[in-house]
C-alpha cells in the first residue's frame, strides 16, 4: 500500500493507544491526522510509550467545545484533502471522532469506525450521541464483542458493514506491559507495594464538572484503607480549581497524568482500580484487577459483575473498595483465570485485514 494511504484521526490519549496497534502493522502506509482535541505536547509521551511519532498533518483549532465542531471539521477535511489517503479511521465516541467523521463524509472517503457500537443507553452522555453518528456514517464497523456488533445491527445497520475485531486497547496493553522489575521500579518511584494501594482517574464531566459531585468523590477516596494513587486528568484539575476542591489530602496521592506504560505497570499490580474511564474498564480485564466504575451507566456491560462494579459518586465508592479488599487474593485468581471479552490481542489483525478488503480494487 502507498505511503499515507490509511488516515488515522485522533486528538484524545485513547483514540491514540487504541489506534496505534494499526499503525504497528501498517507501517508507511498509516497517516496521523491530530485534531488538537488533548494538545501534542500531553499525548507525546503516550505516544513514545507506543512508537509512534508526531503527527502527520496537525489540524488543531483548539479544544473542541461544541461551537468549535464546525471549526475542527473543516480542518480535518482540508487535513484529508492534502493527504489524499484511500480511506480514513476513526476511534471510539470523542468529539474528535465525530469531527473526523464527518469531515470525512464531507470529503467523500470511506469511514471505518474502531470501537463501533458501544451504547450505554443513556442519552444524557455527550458520547452516546458521538458514537451513534459516527457509527452511522461509517462503511466498515468494528465491534469489539458480539454483544457491540448486535446493538448495531438492532439499529438496521447492515451486517455486511459489520465486523467482530476485538478491541485494540488489548494488543496495546500486551505491547506495553512492563516485565517485574521494570513495575518493581515504577512502584518505587511512589512508594507503593504490590497490592496493597488503588489506582483513581477520573475525568468524565458527570463526576467533575458539578462541584458538589467531585467533593463528595475526592472525601470516598480519602477515606479509604489504603494510598490511592491519582493521576489527575487536566479536566479534573481545572474543574476542582474553579470549584475551589483540594485534590490531595487523606489517603489520595496526587500526580500529574502518567505514561501510557507507566500507567499499565502501576494498574497491573494495584489492589484495585477506581474509575470512570471506558479505556480503564478494558485494560482492567487484560490486567486482571477489578474496577470501582463511577458512573450513572456503562456502555461496557460485558465485564460488569466479573471485573468492575458499578457506583453511583458517593457512599457506594468506598463500600465496593471495601467489598474488593475483604475478597482479594482470591478475586485477584478469578481475574487472573478470566479471559478478557475485548479479545486476545490479534485485534490489530482481523482490523487491518477489514480495512484491506474495503479499498481492495473490485
Ligand atoms: N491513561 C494513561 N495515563 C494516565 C491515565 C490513563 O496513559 O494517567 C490511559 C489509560 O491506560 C487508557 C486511556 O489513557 O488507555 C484512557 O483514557 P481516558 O480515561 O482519558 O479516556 P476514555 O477511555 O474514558 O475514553
């Protein structure tokens, strides 16, 4: 395949972990296009972590609130135009996924959406509405379970369109994950043991962006039995800044967001995970660590009940934490003899051979 034929737009951390398995097996024929949604300067060290370079066509127009959607667009578009390529991917439910969609309906190219199908049946998440219309536009789906690809089918997708990849956050976790001593080392940095301290982030707007919400988050970590290690997403920051919310404090120790790698590491060998991530949710079944989930509804159903449970932000935070730790050697064995539902780590494989076979001449 030519140089640059194979667009991939990203702007998040996650859009770049779960589409950079692509670009391992696609070598000089992947094209980075970044939106600027998270600055490069925040993704760079993510992106060293999983070999990659910097962009191939930046089209930042800032972060991209709604009124700034049109904006990113025609930038993505204008980004596609002068890279010519055969077809363009997308990932997951961010509004840069969105943006990449329609500028490339705009521009008349084939769309294939990674990650395709996920719902949560909860149309109060800016990222249900994100992924139903990406989902829509795109030619090829890849649903990372069974489960995703019948949602979109229940939506009168064709399931011509459809196709069962697995997740590629799984290949990104089996590339990355650090041998023992290597972890030995990242833990030592902070000074936590194996096991015996949790791992938080927290970024999604229904936690952080109410005052009320967040403070009542922050005082359940605090009070937990054991150091809680926080990476704080610049989201969180700035929303507990203006709402004037001490981060630190108790049990929780505050960090600036870590490495793709170092990040697996410290999570592989944690207690547990607290979280309202959907990337941590995956990660969390190949790792095998159960998850505190913070959230009003999952699009993740497949691991709640084996791997995660569910919590609305108050009371019920520090209640599963306690649950988890009264159990843990033994649930630590349940997970570890668990496979993950996201796949084995080939999902890199049967993708590129999808996207193979949509621009193959007929
Ligand atoms: N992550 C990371 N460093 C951190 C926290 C998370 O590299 O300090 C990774 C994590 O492993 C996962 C991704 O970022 O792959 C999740 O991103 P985020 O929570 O921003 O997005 P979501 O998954 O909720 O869409």
């Amino acid at each position: 395949m030519r140089t640059g034929a194979i667009a991939l737009v990203f702007g998040t951390r996650p859009e770049l972990v779960k589409l950079a398995p692509l670009a391992w097996e696609l070598g000089a024929s992947a094209g980075w296009i970044h939106t600027g949604q998270h600055p490069w300067a925040d993704l760079a060290e993510i992106a060293g972590d999983l070999r990659i370079g910097p962009p191939d066509r930046d089209a930042t127009v800032g972060s991209a609130p709604p009124g700034l959607l049109g904006a990113s667009v025609a930038a993505v578009a204008d980004a596609l135009t002068e890279l010519a390529p055969d077809v363009v991917v997308v990932q997951g439910d961010t509004n840069s996924t969105l943006a990449g969609a329609l500028a490339t309906a705009k521009v008349g190219l084939p769309l294939v959406h990674l990650e395709a199908g996920l719902r949560a049946f909860d149309r109060r998440l800016p990222e249900e509405h994100n992924r139903i219309v990406v989902d829509h536009l795109s030619d090829v789906l890849c649903a990372p379970t069974p489960l995703a690809a019948t949602q979109l089918a229940d939506e009168g997708i064709a399931a011509t369109r459809i196709v069962v990849t697995g997740n590629t956050a799984v290949d990104a976790v089996h590339r990355v994950l650090p041998d023992r001593d290597e972890r030995l080392a990242i833990r030592a940095a902070f000074d936590l043991r194996a096991d015996e301290y949790a791992v938080a982030t927290l970024h999604r707007p229904e936690n952080v962006d109410d005052g009320q919400t967040l403070a009542t988050i922050v005082e359940e970590l605090r009070d937990l039995p054991l150091p809680v290690l926080m990476p704080v997403h610049p989201r969180t920051s700035d929303r507990a800044r203006r709402a004037g919310i001490e981060l630190g404090g108790g049990a929780i120790v505050v960090t600036a967001p870590l490495g793709y790698r170092a990040f697996i590491a410290l999570a592989a060998d944690s207690a547990f995970l607290v979280t309202d991530s959907g990337g941590v949710q995956e990660e969390a079944s190949v790792i095998g660590r159960p998850a505190v989930v913070v959230r009003r509804s999952t699009e993740r159903p497949e691991v709640l009940g084996t791997v995660t449970t569910r919590v609305d932000p108050g009371p019920a935070i520090g209640a599963a934490a306690r649950a988890i730790l009264a159990d843990l050697p033994e649930l630590h064995q349940r997970l570890a003899d668990l496979a993950s539902p996201y796949g084995g780590g080939d999902a890199r494989y049967l993708t590129v051979a999808a996207i193979e076979q949509l621009i193959a001449p007929r």
